[in-house]
C-alpha cells in the first residue's frame, strides 16, 4: 500500500508491504500524481516495506530523477540495509538524501 500526504512545500510518499512487480501497476499512477503535485520535497517512508526487488527499485528512482528534473530532492526514511543495497546495486544511491536520523515507530501489535 501507499499512501499520498502533501504540505506546502513536501509530497510524502508512506509505503508498506512489498514494493516488488506485483505492485507495479499502481506505480504510473503514483508517479502521475505525485509529479503533478510538483513540491519541491519528496520525501518517502521505508518504515513498513517488508520487501523491495528491482522493480520497485526504479520505481523509487524514477520518482527521484522527476524531483530532480524539476529542481527539487527526494529524501528516504526508514530504509534498511537491504533496501539500500537495492539502489547502490542499481547505481542511483546518489540520486537521494538519506535521512538516517528518522526512527521508525514501533509496530503495533494486532488486536485480537
């Protein structure tokens, strides 16, 4: 799943479970609609990616490479040793900030 939340200058882009090809279908639209919001700050959280491949990998850097296209930054939280991995693999970990000082809130356990 991801979530959509925008201010005045900043997108943030929240995504949890896989971001793998089973979900690239959602991913133009995502892009679309993010690009239109045309904020200078892209700023996505890792946090609750449980698992990334390369699929999902270009979609975070094609949403990088259209910030920066229009002038603005892409900043990652909560990405793991794994998800970096991932990018450094593809040759695209410059095209984003790396905030290493965000922690992740806890997960809440299911209410049974």
């Amino acid at each position: 799943m991801i979530e959509i939340a925008m201010s005045s200058a900043t997108t943030t882009l929240t995504i949890s479970g896989d971001l793998d090809l089973a979900e690239r279908e959602q991913f133009p639209e995502i892009a679309a609609r993010v690009t239109g919001l045309r904020r200078q700050l892209l700023v996505i959280d890792m946090c609750r990616v449980t698992f990334m491949d390369s699929t999902g990998a270009a979609f975070l850097i094609s949403l990088a490479d259209s910030s920066r296209r229009r002038g603005g930054a892409t900043v990652l939280r909560g990405c793991d040793e794994r998800e970096l991995f991932v990018l450094e693999v593809c040759g695209a970990l410059e095209l984003f900030r790396i905030d290493t000082e965000h922690a992740c809130p806890p997960i809440e356990a299911a209410h049974l």
